[in-house]
C-alpha cells in the first residue's frame, strides 16, 4: 500500500512542512512500518507498534530519518519526538473525548 503524506511541525520558532510518497506495510492491531519512496527527506523508515499491557495499550513509535536543506537545520531527534509526543497526546485526548461523548471544545 502507499500513502501520500503532508506533515507540519514546529522546530523552535520554524515552521517546517514536508510532503511524501511511502510504501506502507500493515500488520492489523499490531504494527504499522513505513519506507519513504519520495520527498523532501533524504530517507525515512518508521515502525509503530501497539501492544496490549492489561487494561491499557503501548504504543512504540521508532524510527530513522535522515533530513536534507534547510530542514537538515532545524529538524532534530529531540524536535521530531517532541511533535510526536504531542501528535500522540492529541490523538488519546480525542479518542478519550468521543469514548466518553463529549462535545468538541470550541475554536
């Protein structure tokens, strides 16, 4: 499968935006990798993987990025993981809003 992908992440006071072409392996409830095929990014390979722990869920994001231009300037492992972690959060504190039926917060 392949996947067309426009990301947007802050590196400090720089808004950076990247567009690519993956090739996308799927392993249903448990892992998702995923290959760069074109882009802005030199290369790109990423694993996400969901394990349960007892009531709860684990989700395992690596990966390996390798950037070009001015992104190779400002797109750090710390400025990547820390957009991930907030991209994550994003994601449970909205599963979390339609498990418990709430209204969408206004804008």
């Amino acid at each position: 499968m392949y996947g067309i992908q426009k990301s947007h992440g802050n590196a400090g006071p720089v808004r950076i935006s990247q567009d690519s072409v993956r090739e996308v392996e799927l392993a249903p409830k448990r892992e998702i990798r995923s290959h760069l095929l074109k882009g802005d990014l030199k290369s790109s390979d990423f694993s996400t993987r969901i394990s349960d722990e007892g009531n709860a869920s684990r989700i395992t994001v690596r990966g390996k990025f390798v950037a070009g231009g001015l992104a190779a300037s400002v797109l750090t492992v710390e400025a990547v993981e820390a957009q991930t972690r907030r991209n994550y959060q994003q994601l449970r504190d909205e599963i979390l809003r339609r498990k418990t039926k709430e209204p969408r917060p206004a804008f």
